[in-house]
C-alpha cells in the first residue's frame, strides 16, 4: 500500500488495516498463553543473568579484597620483623653499665630489666595517688632515693617505685619518698 494515499472508507485495503489493527490491539491486550509463557521465560533469562554478574561482581570484590588484606597481612609482617630487629640492635647496643654513670644508665640492659620488675610488682598503680593506667596517666619508675646522691641504690629494686607521671614531675629528684 503507498504511503502517499489513503485507502478509500470500506475498501478492501481499509478493511486489511481495520483488520491489522484490531489483530495488533487484540495482542496487546490479552497476549496469549504461549506469549506469557515466552514473556515470563524472558523475565527469568534475565534475572538468571542478573544473578550471575552479581555473583561474578561479588567474586571479583572478594578476590580484590582478599588481595589488599594479604598485601596489608605482608606489610604488617614487615613491620614486626623491622620492630624485632630494631629491639633487637637496640637492646644488643645498650652501653655497658658502669656504677655512677650519667644519662646513659636509662639505656643499659641492668636498668631496663629491673625496670620491668618494678612494673610487674608494681600492681601497675602509682604508688602516691593509688590512679592506674586505666585512668589514662603513664607510669613511671622512680628511685625514692635520687639516683644524683645515692648512685649506689640506682639497680635496688627496694629503692624503685611506680609512680603516675604527674606525681612523679612534682616530686623531682630533691623530695626523697619512702
């Protein structure tokens, strides 16, 4: 049929696409079982596809995920060998100690050993205030005689006690505790 005209009302061209018509709306409005069925299979091809780019989407953030977390596991291995050899090379150049030594006696392998003895016994409180690390301070080992004028008693661990930060800088070195 061209396009340019029109076919005359009630001639057999005009019936054809009356006819057309109501085949195409008729279609529309109540497909048949065989078109459901056609329709539903389409829906359910393309759930199922859906579903598997989710689950290769998934796959494919686990797998990156997975990665980072070895990447970050192997960093923080790295880290714990350089933190043991830097203990390691810090506790093997410790100066030697030497009785009436200066700044240097912080360092040496003595000091730092009867250290964590007053810290293990200590009960982890200061020993002035009665506050502990749960309250947020720091803890510090102080010689109750200063170490200035009795350097003999700077490794007796009856001379060491655990005091909180604050009460420990407003003691200083000339109050002597007991």
């Amino acid at each position: 049929m061209d396009s340019s005209r029109r076919p005359i009302y009630g001639s057999p061209e005009h019936q054809k696409g009356v006819f057309m018509r109501n085949i195409i709306d008729s279609r529309a409005l109540f497909p048949s079982k065989g078109a459901t069925k056609t329709h539903t299979h389409a829906n359910q091809t393309d759930r199922q596809i859906k579903s598997i780019k989710h689950k290769r989407e998934a796959k494919a953030r686990q797998r990156k995920l997975e990665s980072l977390v070895a990447e970050k596991n192997a960093e923080i291995r790295q880290l714990n060998k350089a933190l043991k050899q830097s203990r390691e090379t810090r506790y093997k150049t410790s100066p030697p100690y030497h009785p009436g030594m200066k700044s240097d006696f912080y360092q040496t392998n003595e000091w730092r050993k009867l250290r964590w003895q007053a810290i293990s016994s200590g009960n982890g409180k200061c020993q002035v205030c009665g506050r502990t690390q749960k309250n947020g301070i720091i803890l510090h080992v102080d010689h109750k005689l200063p170490r200035s004028k009795y350097p003999e008693l700077e490794l007796d661990i009856c001379n060491l006690q655990l005091l909180c930060e604050d009460c420990n800088m407003g003691k200083g070195a000339a109050i002597q505790t007991f």
